[in-house]
C-alpha cells in the first residue's frame, strides 16, 4: 500500500507498524523502524538513546522501499526501565533531528523523545475499548428495585425535571436512578458497542455526585447497595463489558468516620490521615471546599487502608465485586499539599497494588492537565485526555462565545486545524505510546457542559464523534451524548437524566455514533494502529491510522475548503465515495470520511 506522498517528510511513532515489540525487557533489543520520503534525500539514519544517561548511536539499515518512501530498522540495546530514542537523519546540507515534535535541523532535548517503557502492559482488554460514563443517579432507574425513603440531605427530583444547576440543590437533587437500572440496561449498551462502563463514585456521601465519601465500606444502599453492583459487574461480564469504579484518593468527605475520629482524637491514627491546624477545627481540604478535607499521604496506615496491599480500598472492590479497574478522580492533586509531594509515588503504590491483586485491571487519572509526569509506565495506566484532546477539539470545533471551561480566564481560543494537531501532538510527544493510546480520550463529562451545546448543535457534534472514534485512545461517550442530550454554560446542567424515550432522540446522532464505533471495532488500525498527520489546514484534517497489512485515512472538514488531490486509491468504509489516484477528495463541510487505501 503505498501511503500519500507528502514531500519531503519522516515518521515513527510507538505503535506496531515501527516499534518490533510494544512491552521489551532490560537486557532485550528493540526493533524500531523509521520511514523516510525520498524527497527528504536521507543518506544515513542513526538511532540516538541514552543507556545509563550516555548517549549512544546505532545506524540504521534500509529494511525496504515502498514507492516514494525508504523505510529503515534499528535493533537498540535496552539498557534502563524505560528506552528513550530519537532519530538523527543525515539530509543534504545538514544533519535533521526526528523526535515526537516531528522534524528539527537543530539540536533538540530529551523531553520529545520517542519513550518505550519495559514496566508491565496495560490489560490486554483495554486495548481499543469504547467507555461509557454513567453517573448512575441520573442513567436508569428500576422498577424492580425502586430507591427506598430518601436521606435527609437529598432533594427529591421527577425524572424529567431540569437540573438546579448553580443552587446549593443542584448537588442534592436524587432522580432515582441505581445500579440495578444500570445493569437492565446493558443489552441497550451492548448493541451500542460499548466495551466498558466507568461509573462514577457509588459509595455513601451527602451528594448526588458522591466525591465526598462518608464511607469506603460499602454501596450507597441508594445505589442499590454492595449487592446491585456485584450483580452488575456479573451481567456485565456475561456480556463481554467491563467495568470501572471511580474513587478519590485526594479528599474524603467529612462526614467520613476517619475525618471525624482524627478530628476529635488527635492520639488516633485518623489524626495523622488529614492535614489538621494546631486549631482541629481548621484542616486543608480540595479547593477550599471545608466538605472536602484533604488525605495526607505521609500516613502510612491510611495508604494501607486507601490503595496500598491486598486489604486496601482499592484492591478490596476488585477481587470482591468484580470491579475492572479504576478511574481515579483529581489525580493531579492527590498526594501534593505545599513542600510536599507524593504524586508520583502514589501513582506507582496504586498501580502496584492492582499489579499484586488483579493483574488484569485497568487504571485511569482524572488529570485535566500536563500528566506527563505519572504516564512513563509503572503509573497510571492513561488519563482523561482533557489536555491532549478534549480542549484542542473544542477548539477546532466550537464557537467564538463559548464559556470560559477549566477555570482558564477568558474564552477559549478558537483553533485552526493545524492548531488543533500541533496540540495534539505536543502532549503526546511527553508519554509513551502505550498511554497515547491508552489516555480516555472524551468530548465531554460530567464535569462540564455538553460538547452538542459547546459547539451549536448536531452537525459540529458528529465531527467531533468521528475525530473520537478514529484517533488513538480509549473512547469515552457520556451517557445521553449519543442520542442528543444538551446541557450548557454549567457542568452540572450536562448531567441531565437519560431521556428513555426513544421518540425524544435525535436518531441521525445516535446513528453517527452506532455506526463509527461498529467501524473501531472492525478495524484494528484504529483501535492500536499509528497516526501520521497528513495535512492540516483551518477547515480541514487529514491523517493516517496504520498497522502492518491495514491502513486507513480520515478526513474531516470543519467547513467547505479547497479540494486535496488524493495519491492513492481507496475505497470508503461509511458509504461516500471511492477514490482513484489524482482526483479530488470531497471538500464539503461540515462532513466526514474513512477510507481503506488499497494494496498498490
């Protein structure tokens, strides 16, 4: 198959088509191949690592040639946990530099080189998956199981009631919905094509969103209690989902028996769990929030009761409820307070205790930030891709008035398609490949407005569904989103109730989503294969998802633009055109397109 000739170019990535083998060892070799067009005229190709901090050149051989493009192999020495490597090209006139930033003809840092981690994989199940995320209060409730006589905290909600969002009721409102609604639910999620469920927090608290845990032991009984979650993760298994709790290890909340007991005993071994004043009655808690008292991670009996060994919270809902893996929330935050910082040991105790006691779990941070720091490989698994994705999207996609998000002054910038990639790129090129492709990557959350109200409707969501689908990462739908729930200016207002009947859903929405996910799952080059941009302008993107023996390219116009000339033949896998080498591809908008390019 030979790929679109781009002039003179270069590329690698960590994903199969380049990298021999994905999980190597110290002590292995690892084959890492690079190709070339051959307008860039590269003469020789030398690999860059750094064992044991030294820097070290391997030259390259010519694996093969494949119509305008030289590809070239590596076998490099894996000295230290994790190899990092970068490739030296000599060109004409000059020596050029090729790292996860792309092409450079001066000398670059280490901080963009391509990384490869020997610690332990991610789940082989992982791999791909589509997630959903249910907050279960607001998905389904069950008539079977109604929820019984409500706390004294709770407001009582209609299902179809709109949400208080912006009042102190709009974190009280009860709808009703439990986990046995959830799991009466699954066949609708599994015709879907959903692979993974991430429920946020089912454990006791004094809230609808439930961050503010008042227990650790149990199921809210509002939920359905421990048993409609051990009978959910069973049927959800039966059907091939998994599922995946929602935890904070930065706060509880302050009705929890260990806040109480180290408030009023400071000889408990509670006391040393929070950071108390000399003052009890003063304490740090998540952004000044007093329901919300903070975790200090310098207890070594509160890691052991929280995360840490088979006895812990953490390894406790995997062995005993069945429970897939965990979604942990704040992430950044967790461990941190002033001079001190246990983030990144945290991260490694979390991954370590899922490592020892349900090896085959999934771990994912709440980081809305740079995550870089936790994703080298014996951390986290991959993060909310809020960074890497959510924000450059938005910003290709959405409108010049859309609210301030993340708590960044001013409105958020309005991007150009190249803009839109040169983000992309630029977070990715900091983390290994593994959690490029691991990372959830999501248009919107609970935690924010719905992307249909942030970019002005159907046409500009399903753009963004398709750049969902079809990019590296774990996909992640809110609940709702597939059949057109909106929910704007608050985050609160996007959590609205899943609407049942059938006849209030924008159809043409769900079918966007139906139909691209049923083409991630019949593909395998966009569940794990490479991504190479190929053009990128204000309305439109171009790229490339590669494995050995598929490769797929998709295009995306924010808006009618000049047509490209396609260099290659492919057919089309949702039903526009086919393409012949020298004609023109579609250059309507607002529209999408995947194609198969065909075997040269």
């Amino acid at each position: 198959m030979n790929p679109p000739a781009l002039g003179p170019s270069a590329h690698h990535d960590g994903s199969p088509l380049y990298v021999g083998d994905p999980a190597p060892r110290v002590g292995d070799k690892a084959d890492v191949f690079v190709r070339t067009s051959k307008a860039l005229a590269a003469k020789r190709v030398h690999v860059r690592s750094t064992p044991d901090g030294e820097p070290a050149y391997v030259e390259a051989q010519v694996d093969r040639e494949e119509g305008e493009e030289v590809w070239w192999r590596a076998s490099v020495p894996v000295v230290n946990a994790e190899l990092g490597y970068r490739f030296l090209l000599e060109t004409p006139g000059r020596r050029t530099w090729l790292n996860g930033l792309g092409l450079s003809t001066i000398d670059v840092t280490d901080i963009a080189d391509f990384r490869l981690p020997t610690y332990d994989p991610p789940p082989t199940w992982a791999e791909g998956a589509v997630v959903y995320e249910i907050f279960p209060d607001r998905f389904a409730r069950s008539a079977a199981h109604p929820v019984g006589e409500l706390p004294d905290w709770a407001v009582p909600a209609e299902w179809d009631d709109p949400v208080a969002y912006g009042t102190p009721a709009g974190t009280k409102q009860i709808y009703g919905g439990t986990l046995w609604g959830v799991t009466e639910k699954l066949d609708y999620l599994r015709g879907l094509g959903i692979d993974a469920l991430y429920l946020t927090p089912f454990f006791p608290s004094r809230s609808n969103h439930r961050y503010d845990a008042s227990s650790f032991d149990v199921v809210d009984p509002l939920l359905g209690g421990d048993e409609a979650l051990k009978e959910l993760t069973a049927q959800a298994h039966l059907r091939g989902i998994r599922v995946i709790g929602d935890i904070t290890l930065n706060h509880t909340g302050d009705q929890h028996p260990w806040f109480r007991r180290g408030q009023a005993d400071p000889a408990s071994p509670e006391a040393g769990f929070y950071y108390f004043g000399a003052d009890r009655s003063q304490y740090a808690s998540f952004f000044g929030v007093p329901s919300l008292p903070k975790l200090d991670h310098r207890s070594e009996e509160m890691r052991r009761r929280l995360y840490e060994g088979p006895d812990s919270v953490i390894a406790r809902y995997l062995t005993e409820f069945g429970l897939d893996g965990w979604r942990v929330d704040v992430a950044q935050s967790a461990g941190r307070y002033g001079a001190i910082d246990l983030n990144a040991r945290m991260a490694r105790s979390v991954r370590e205790t899922l490592l020892k006691t349900a090896p085959d779990s999934l771990v994912l941070a709440e980081h809305q930030f740079d995550a870089s720091a936790t994703l080298r490989g014996d951390g986290w698994h991959g993060t909310m891709a809020y960074a890497g994705f959510t924000r450059p999207v938005l910003g290709w996609l959405g409108q010049a008035d859309t609210p301030e998000l993340w708590g960044v002054p001013g409105r958020p910038p309005v991007l150009g398609g190249g803009e839109m990639a040169s983000v992309m790129r630029e977070f990715a090129a900091l983390i290994p490949w593994r959690a490029v492709t691991h990372n959830m990557t999501l248009l919107d959350s609970h935690d924010m407005p719905r992307f249909r109200s942030l970019v002005g409707g159907a046409g500009r969501q399903a753009l963004g569904v398709a750049l969902l689908m079809t990019l590296p990462g774990l996909p992640m739908v809110f609940a709702g989103d597939e059949v057109g729930v909106h929910g704007a200016l608050h985050n609160e207002d996007g959590r609205r109730a899943f609407p049942w009947d059938e006849s209030t859903w924008d159809q043409g929405t769900y079918e966007v989503y139906r139909s691209l996910i049923a083409l991630r799952r019949s593909h395998p080059a966009l569940r794990s294969g490479g991504l190479r941009w190929l053009h990128t302008a204000d309305d439109v993107v171009l790229f490339e998802r590669a494995l050995p023996g598929e490769r797929l390219v998709v295009q995306v116009n924010r808006a009618a633009h000049r047509p490209l000339t396609a260099p290659f033949a492919a057919s089309h896998l949702l039903g526009g055109p086919d393409l012949s080498p020298g004609v023109q591809l579609p250059s309507d908008g607002p529209a999408f397109h995947v194609w198969r390019v065909e075997s040269a």
